[in-house]
C-alpha cells in the first residue's frame, strides 16, 4: 500500500503537468491586447474542460510531456554547467556583446503599423451596430475579435465552440477576405505617401522607415505618425496602432504598446532602449513562442534583463543561433532594413488545408488532386516553378508525416504536381494501414523564378543562384530536410509563426471533431428512441440550444437554421447592446457600492 506521503507526491506531480498543460491551452495569442484584465486561469480551465477527452487533447498531452522532459533535460545540462569553471563562457559573451554594441544603429526611425482587430474593424464598417457587442471573425477557429470580446477571454487562434463557451452571445461572421484585401490595399496607398518602400508583414501589418520622410517635411516621428494614424482613419475609417523605434524588433513590441488606437516610441538613445527591454517578458518578443518561452522560463530567464544574468550558459544549452538571437534580444537590436516584401528570397510556395476526416482511398486522392491544384494557383501567382514537392499530412490522432520527391524537371502544373505526390500518398498508405487524415499539404522548395529577368549590359540575363536541392536520383522519395537561414531573428521568428500555424491547424480539427459529435449527437437524438412507433411526436418536439440566445428550438435543421439567421438579424444586436449597457451600469452600480464601502 502506497504510503500518503507518496500518494501526496504524485497528486502534486498531476497537478503540476497539468498546469503546464493549461497554460499551453492558452494558446499563441495570450500576449494580444485587450486581454489584461481577463482571468486567465479561469479561461485556461474552460478550454481544458471544454478540449478534454479529444484527440486534440491527448495529443496536447503527448507534447506537453515531451516538453517537460525536454525541459528536464535542459535543467540536468545546466546543473551541470553551474558546477564547472564558466570564465571562459562569460568572457566570450561579453565579448560578443561589445561587438553587437559597436554595430549599434540609432540613426534611423523604424516605426511597425498594426491595423486593430482588422477583420473585425472591416466587418464592423459594414454592420456598425456590431462595434458595440462582443463579436469574432472566423468559425471553427477565430481569426481575430473585437475588443468587447477579448474581454472575456476571446482571442485570434481559438476554437469557436470553446469562444462560446467563455462568451456565450458571441457573434462570430464568416472570413471575406476580398473585403479584407481590398480595405488593406487603401490603407497601403496611404503608407506609400510616407515611404514609398515599406514592408507588408501581413494584411495587417507593415513596417516602414520614415527617416527621411521626417528629414524632408522637417517632423518629428510622433507628429509624422500621429499624423498617418489620422490619415488612414479619416480615409478608412480604420483605426490603426504604431510602434515607433531605432529598428524593428523595438518598434513591433512598442506598437503593441498604446493598442487600440494609439502610438508609442522608444528613443533613439542606447539608455533609452535598454531600460525599454530590461523588464519585458521574452513572450512579448516577436521569435518567442510558447516553447522557447517554457524552455528559457526552466532556466529562469523570463525577462529580457535576465538573459544577461544566464549569458554563460546560453550557448551550451541552446545552441550558438539562439545565444546571438538572445543576446541581440537583451541588447534591443533588431533589423534597421525596410524593403518591400518581394524583395526578399521566397524560401518556398504551400498550402494546407483541414477537413473531416478522410480515409477512403479515392476520397484522399480527390483532396491531393484539389490540394495540387491550389498549390498550381499559388506558384502561378508568385511566378515560380518547383525543384521539389514536399507532401504532410495530419492523421486523425495529431501524428505528422512528410515525404519529399525531386522530380526530374522543374514543376507547375497541377497534373505535374499530382504525379509525384501520389507515390508519397501510396508509400503513406503502406507504411500506416488503415490511413485516416484530418489534414493534406504540399509545398514547393527550391523554386526557380519564371519571371522576365533583367539584363546586364550586353542585354545578357543576371543570373542568380539560388540554393540547389541535394544531388540525389530524380524521383527518389525521402524524408523531407530542413533549413535554416542565416539570420538568427528571422529564422526564429518564422519558426514561432511556424509553431503558431501548426497550432490553429490543429485547433481547427479539434472544431472539426466537436462539430461532427454535435452532428451525430442530434442524429441519435432524432433515430435512438424507445418506442419508435409510438413516439415520432416525442422526436419531432426533441430541442436543440442556439448557440447565440441559448434559447431551445425545434430540433429540424432548416428551421434551426433559420432561426439562427433570425438570432443575428440587428434586432437581436440591439436586444444584445442593451443588454451589455445593462450589465455595464449594474457593474458600475456595484463598483460605486463598494467604494463607498
């Protein structure tokens, strides 16, 4: 019999894997803004309770243990580290300091422009009412919601049903993103009038260096920003933030700053931005994600000032790209180069996408013809062609598996590219018996441009090489291999995207799979009865909930639906806004109360 002490342990034990395991639940969107007044751990227990039992969550599980043991790992390495003579490690980076210090770069106004919870924002324009109540863009997972919604714990990259667990007169629009791209393309025009070369980061964001905008109009950066800010809301009626600082790391953190609505700016002065980073959390650090993030919080490093205080061990422990990605972190430098987009060397062209799942042979090969022919648009699109086809695909229980092939030629087509993905599809289907997937994807590597090229002097082509695939028998199917770019920010910030795309995939199957039991549950409920010939009336008087009034309704999908169309008419927004004043004055009502008391 296990004594209490050692029953005690081993609860402690549960406890504490489960608490890494909620805070990973989190999600990659924690840091967004609007959320600092929302119970965290109150929202961390809804999403456990509401994901458990899923294969998602098993999964989560398997990862969360993993890390933990990885972590483990990483502790038993530095105990061992703080038991040796570390003169020579600390000599090294401060050595590697003072060199970074000497490429210091104040010269310029880097300034990163964040459009508010721009679906949202978009949507609203179109349906002013909803600016009033709590209401998300996206459907199984959210892509963005308004600030209403965020006070409850709502936030980009969660499952709808588990949003509406937290906010339950949620109102979640179907993604346009025509709509989105067009209200972007006014808000570029406007960037352009102050650095013609600025840098699109997403649809939503942008960077831009206003150095000699401000040095021609004879301005301040907060005034020539102030100023932009205006403009773009009085043509757009977009409100957009800015983060204004020396390079782009320090203007990213800064435009998050003064959200929504408003700008920041970080001195161009070393003390300046110093004092700035010392006491950030390192997950407000674009690069950071939520593993790297539990990793450095293992070694006690949870604010950028306490990289300096661990620099001995950082290179051992993690590797001589993550020491300089660190240390550039501590230091609050960052890329002063702004340049457009499609300037810069595309790495590789993919698209993905999650569905129900998929096991039966002609249903999988149906979705790789259909993937291939995405993937043809894209390449067509960017004006490339591929040296190599990497295939993934998600099976049912969260397991990923990639294959490459290089075929003998250059490839774009959708029939080229179907070719040589369905020997991968096959060798998968050997390889796992019984294959279920809930997720497909190709991507082309080691692109070749098909765009006119320009001309040297003597109207010859310039030429540029670009890396070649591994010399290797043409049509060969491996492992895909990855790469890693020269740059330490880069790279590290793309693998934090990376981490953050594999997590919304993911959590849009865990909607997929709640969908599909809310489905066959209401079947059940309809075909499973005691007497089924006595009893049709009971069935058709069976009640669904709608998940915007949580009224009950008659369980028939086209009257259902109906009534949910009827649920988000603007009466029923109106009935809602009131109803949010309502519980905003009584809220007030209770803060009065209890200051007097």
């Amino acid at each position: 019999m296990a004594s209490p002490e050692k029953t005690l342990c081993e609860e402690e034990k549960v406890i504490d894997e489960h608490d890494s395991l909620k805070y990973h639940l989190l999600g990659p969107s924690l840091t967004k803004a609007g959320q600092d007044l929302v119970d965290q751990q109150k929202v961390s227990e809804i999403i456990y309770n509401a994901s458990k039992g899923s294969k998602f969550f098993s999964n989560e599980e398997v990862k969360d243990k993993d890390l933990t043991e990885k972590i483990e790992r990483i502790l038993s390495r530095k105990r061992l580290l703080e038991v040796q003579d570390t003169t020579r490690d600390l000599r090294r980076a401060d050595g590697y300091i003072a060199e970074m210090e000497v490429s210091r770069d104040l010269s310029q106004f880097i300034v990163h422009i964040d459009c508010d919870a721009f679906y949202a924002a978009v949507e609203e324009l179109d349906r002013p009412e909803l600016k009033e109540v709590p209401m998300a863009v996206g459907k199984g997972v959210l892509t963005t919601c308004n600030y209403h919604a965020r006070k409850f714990g709502c936030r980009s990259g969660m499952a709808g049903f588990v949003a509406m667990k937290l906010c339950p007169h949620l109102i979640c629009l179907p993604l346009n993103f025509g709509k989105y791209t067009a209200k972007a393309q006014e808000i570029r025009t406007i960037l352009a009038e102050y650095d013609d070369r600025f840098e699109s980061a997403s649809i939503d964001e942008a960077y831009l260096n206003i150095t000699q905008y401000c040095e021609q109009n004879a301005m301040d950066p907060d005034d020539a920003i102030s100023q932009l800010r205006e403009e773009v809301f009085r043509k757009t009626h977009i409100t957009v933030s800015a983060g204004i600082g020396p390079n782009g790391k320090i203007a990213k953190i800064a435009s998050n700053r003064n959200k929504p609505n408003g700008q920041f700016r970080v001195a161009n002065d070393r003390a300046t931005v110093m004092a700035f980073m010392r006491n950030l959390p390192v997950r407000k650090i674009n690069g950071v994600g939520r593993v790297f993030e539990r990793e450095l919080e293992a070694i006690n490093v949870k604010t950028c000032g306490d990289i300096y205080t661990q620099r001995a061990y950082l290179s051992n422990i993690f590797g001589e790209k993550a020491f300089r990605f660190l240390i550039q972190t501590y230091l609050g430098l960052g890329r002063t180069q702004v340049r457009p987009a499609e300037e810069y060397e595309r790495k590789s062209v993919g698209t993905e996408s999650t569905f129900r799942e998929l096991k039966e042979p002609e249903e999988l090969r149906e979705k790789l013809r259909w993937t291939a022919e995405e993937l043809q648009k894209d390449l067509e699109r960017t004006q490339f062609t591929a040296r190599t086809l990497v295939l993934k695909v998600k099976l049912h229980t969260y397991e990923v598996f990639t294959r490459q092939v290089v075929p003998p030629k250059a490839i774009q087509s959708a029939t080229e590219i179907y070719i040589f993905a369905l020997p991968m599809l096959t060798r998968l289907e050997r390889e796992r018996e019984g294959l279920r997937l809930r997720l497909m994807g190709l991507r082309a590597t080691h692109l070749i441009s098909t765009k006119k090229p320009a001309l040297d002097f003597f109207s010859r082509p310039l030429v540029t090489k670009g890396p070649c695939p591994q010399k290797r028998k043409a049509g060969s199917i491996t492992e895909e291999e990855t790469e890693w770019e020269v740059w330490p920010e880069k790279e590290f910030e793309e693998a934090a995207l990376q981490e953050e795309a594999a997590d919304r995939a993911d959590l849009e199957i865990l909607s997929q799979e709640h969908l599909e039991e809310v489905n066959l549950s209401r079947k059940h409920g309809k075909e499973i009865l005691p007497n089924p010939g006595a009893d049709i009336a009971t069935a058709e008087k069976m009640l669904w909930e709608c998940p915007i009034c949580s009224r009950p309704q008659t369980a028939d999908d086209r009257i259902f639906n109906e009534h949910i169309d009827t649920c988000l008419s603007r009466k029923t927004i109106r009935e809602t806004i009131r109803a949010e004043k309502g519980m905003a004055e009584k809220a007030g009502g209770s803060s009065s109360r209890l200051t007097r008391t």
